[in-house]
C-alpha cells in the first residue's frame, strides 16, 4: 500500500524567512502534485511535477522532485502571511492501476 | 474557478437521515472523484468513477454509495448518517489517461446533528 508522509505536518515561521516542506511517498511514481488549501476552501492545484528532476516556481514557490529518492519538496523563499494556508502533497499512481494518494498535509502559518 | 461544480454548498441535516450531493466535472473530464475530509482524518478517498464505471474504492462506507449518469454528472449518497460524517465532501475530475492534476469543487459542507 502506497504511503504518503509530509514532514513537517505544522510550521509556523516569521515573515521573510525560508523553509522547505518535504514529502516522501513509498512506492514508484513519477508524478506528483502539490496543492494549497486555505480554510474551509476547495484545493487548489499548484504544481505538476512529472519526472524526475523536474523542477517548477511560481512566484516564492518552488517544487521539485526526485523519483529516485521518493521525494518532493515544496521550497519557500522569503514567506509573506498570504502563504499560511495547508499544502498538499499527491502521488499520481494511476499509470500502477491505482489513484491519488494525498499526504496528510502541511499546516503552514506566516507570522508578521 | 476549476470548472467542477458541487452542489448544495451547505447540507444540514439529522441523524438517520439521507443526503445527496451533486457533481458536475469540468467539460472534456470523463473521471470523477469523491473525497472525504474531516478534521481528524485529513483527505480521505471514497470512490472514483470513468465515464459512468465505478474505477475504484477507498474507504467508502457502506451508508455511502455513488453513481455517475450519462451526462458525467455524478452523485454521492449518504444514508442513516451519524454525527461522525458530519464533514466536507470534495468531487474532483481529471482526464484520464493523461498527466493531469485533479481538479476539486467548493465541496459541500454537511453538518449532521
């Protein structure tokens, strides 16, 4: 059964500062997704990552992946409060005759 | 705005009773997914359909049940609820087949008191 962790699964972190939200998955996949939710609202698709090495930013967003390693990492630069939001990983297995697999997410709070 | 459309926004109900939610997939997306996130359980997968088929099952309980139509609109049924489905309930689509995300509705919140 595929297994999909995030780590950490709460941050909080003051305004301007840097951090990395990891997310690690036990089973072959080469696509993987990374989604932002804020409270209460639908999930919101940010980056498709699909092979290894692939590499993706959008503004102080960026995402990565490692197929090898079984690794995604979502790279904040220089937060801003507008990001506190949950992010989502998702393994895309469905090439392997199975679905999405989500991470339980990462809590994200941007303190000013 | 994703294109998937999720109806009612809002569900209030009582034990026992039985609900019905709606989901219209973005146009050209022959898969649909439902989803299930409470607030201890994270997101959790309950039943994909393709072009009318049942694809696939998570941990979708028996109460539950769901069908897709010919016009790919999709339903998710809820019956003798208990206070612990009392949750948001997301539809997603996507293209099959192809590297596509999945792509989610609002959700309709049920609340079962």
């Amino acid at each position: 059964e595929l297994k999909v962790e995030q780590n950490p699964l709460f941050l909080s972190m003051q305004e301007g500062k840097n951090y990395t939200i990891y997310c690690n998955y036990s089973t072959t996949s080469d696509r993987l997704y990374w989604y932002r939710q804020d409270p209460g609202k639908s999930l919101e698709s940010l980056f498709v990552l699909l092979s290894n090495g692939a590499v993706k930013q959008e503004g102080r967003l960026m995402a990565s992946l490692d197929t090898k390693a079984r690794l995604s990492t979502l790279h904040i630069t220089a937060a801003v409060h507008d990001l506190s939001a949950t992010y989502f990983c998702a393994v895309d297995i469905r090439n392997y005759g199975q679905n999405f697999v989500f991470g339980p997410g990462t809590r994200l709070s941007v303190l000013p | 705005d994703s294109g998937v459309t999720q109806t009612p926004k809002h569900l209030i109900t009582a034990t026992g009773q039985r609900v019905t939610l709606r989901c219209s997939p973005r146009s050209g997306d022959l898969s649909v997914y439902w989803y299930q996130q409470s607030l201890d359980q994270g997101l959790q997968f309950l039943i994909q359909y393709y072009n009318g088929e049942e694809r696939a099952k998570g941990n979708i309980l028996e109460r539950f049940s769901a069908q897709q139509f010919p016009d790919l609109h999709s339903e998710l049924n809820l019956s003798s609820l208990e206070l612990g489905d009392s949750a948001l309930y997301f539809c997603a689509s996507s293209l099959e087949g192809g590297n596509s995300p999945l792509h989610f509705g609002n959700g309709t919140r049920l609340t079962v008191t």
